[in-house]
C-alpha cells in the first residue's frame, strides 16, 4: 500500500513546532537543545524542561536511537489509517535522550522487540513528509 494516499489529518503546526514540521519535509529530523545546560529536547518547548532557561536552538538529530515500547494497532482511532491496520506505533527513545512517539515502518509485518536499534526513515504518509522509524536492517544490528 502507498502510504502517501492514506487520507490521514495532518499535523498542527505552531510557530513553537515549525521548525521540526520544515525539518521534516526536508527528510531531516530536528529536536531542541538548551544552550544553557546542553540538554537535547523533544516535543517542542518554550523552556528547557531541564534548566527552565529560554536558550533554546534547533538541531538536527542522529535519526538513531532504540525501540522503548510498540503497540500494534488493529483499530485505528482515525478512518483514514484502516487501510494498512494493523500497523505499528512506537516509542524511541533517540541517541541524543528524548523519547519520542512515532509510527513505526515494518517490512511485511516483521515481528518488532523492545531494545533493538531503529533509524528514522522519513516517509511522505497522506500528502506530507513524517519522521517515522524502522528496524535497523538485521546485518547492522550487535
């Protein structure tokens, strides 16, 4: 299936998430980072949740990080994903710290385990591109 026909609701996009949403389309995967203590930052903040200061720049992440949890999801809580249920959502906990949620690219149905390594893989899903993650392929994984 082609995921870019899906008829899915986009993002909101804030003056505060922009940034990430034009990352993005761009295929890069862009977080927060406090200049003040160095903390790496996701979902987009006013202030750093770490230090409460308001020196916040945008970066681009590795795209690498782990698979915290995954659920798969049979009934969709939107019509427009139904027609790939069941499907895969996640959590990755990225390189840089932050946990972020994000649907989870599989490879016919391939079975998914907590800890293994996964990349982002930007994938233009209803008419706009998404930072979503897959499974490092089996040979780079140790």
């Amino acid at each position: 299936m082609d995921l870019d026909l899906l008829k899915t609701p986009g993002p909101t996009i804030t003056a505060l998430t922009a940034p990430f949403w034009a990352a993005a389309e761009e295929g890069r995967l862009s977080i927060q980072r406090c200049e003040e203590c160095d903390a790496a930052i996701f979902y987009p903040r006013p202030i750093c949740p770490h230090c409460w200061s308001e020196r916040l720049v945008w970066k681009d992440a590795s795209g690498r990080g782990h698979l915290k949890s995954f659920s798969i999801v049979h009934k969709p809580g939107h019509p427009g994903w139904m027609p790939i249920a069941p499907y895969a959502v996640g959590l990755v906990e990225l390189e840089e710290g932050p946990t972020m949620l994000s649907f989870i690219l599989r490879e016919n149905q391939e079975d998914l385990a907590i800890g293994n390594a996964v990349e982002m893989f930007p994938t233009r899903i209803g008419g706009r591109i998404l930072p979503v993650f897959r499974q490092k392929q089996y040979s780079e994984r140790a």
